[in-house]
C-alpha cells in the first residue's frame, strides 16, 4: 500500500502553483482583479483563428492586435473581396487591426483558411512553383520581397516568397 503525501506537501504544491499564476497575471489597478495576459508564438494563426472564430458567430466585425504583416494580409484579402474592409485603430501600445467581414445570402464569404508557413516549419516556393488553391477558386497569400501578393499577383510579378496561407 502506498502511503499519500501529507497534507502539508500538498498545499506547498497547490501554493506554488496559485503564486505562478499569479505572477502570469497582472493586477488591474481599476477593480483589484486580475487580468490573464495572453501570449501568442504565431501572431499569423491568431489572425486566422480569430477571423474564423468571429466568421462562427457571425459577428460584422472583429479585433485584431495589429501588426505591418497583419495589415498587408488584411489588404490583400480585401482587394481579393474576402473581407469588407479593414480600419486601423491607433492606440497607446501596438494598435489594433479592425476586420470587417463580408457576408452573402449563403454564408460568409470565406469558407475557410489555413496557415501553410508556421514558425516550426517554413514554407517558401519559386515562381515556377506557386500553388493553386482549389484549382483557383481559392488563393495563397504569398509574403515577397514586394510585400504580401496573392498567388496570381506572383505568377504574373515572376516572384516567389514564403506561402503565408490558404483562404477559399
């Protein structure tokens, strides 16, 4: 029979535990609460995540935390009429990144997107080997030494770069 730890070592446990989180949280200064601050490793698939998440609930528009890359995603999606339109809202920190989404009698325009290049696993194509998403009903987002370009733009400009995602 195996004898339990006593109750002490537990709560040292269970304390530890309540400290470190603690210490991941910061106390607003307002309400004396905490406030979970979350940390994103791809800023790219929290993007995607949140589009499809507000896409889901069928919100008009959603927030973003902004960023040049974001922004130039947001551009392409809207010149290719994913999105409605896009505004950027300045304020003290990094600003955020307003999507307006864009609606049929069907559904949502988009039907989904998927991050291809990830931070563990990049992924760069030629010109001569740029993907078709969906035999061309879809597009790739292609990031280039031009800045963000769709598939077409890339076959068109010759230009390879890194495929950021997939929307269709």
């Amino acid at each position: 029979m195996q004898l339990m730890q006593p109750p002490s070592r537990v709560y040292e446990r269970f304390r530890a535990l309540q400290d470190m989180f603690q210490e991941a949280c910061v106390r607003r200064k307002d309400t004396g609460g905490f406030k979970i601050i979350m940390v994103t490793t791809d800023p790219i698939t929290d993007l995607i995540i949140r589009i499809k998440n507000a896409l889901e609930r069928k919100k008009d528009f959603t927030d973003i935390p902004s960023s040049k890359l974001k922004v130039e995603i947001a551009r392409a999606l809207k010149e290719e009429g994913y999105i409605a339109n896009y505004n950027l809202i300045e304020d003290n920190k990094q600003g955020i990144l307003r999507v307006f989404l864009k609606y049929t009698s069907d559904g949502s325009v988009i039907r989904d997107m998927k991050r291809i290049s990830r931070p563990g696993k990049r992924a760069y194509v030629n010109s001569g080997s740029i993907p078709r998403v969906i035999e061309g009903l879809g597009r790739a987002l292609i990031s280039t030494s031009r800045g963000v370009m769709t598939d077409k733009e890339c076959r068109k400009n010759r230009l390879g770069g890194e495929v950021i995602l997939y929307v269709w």
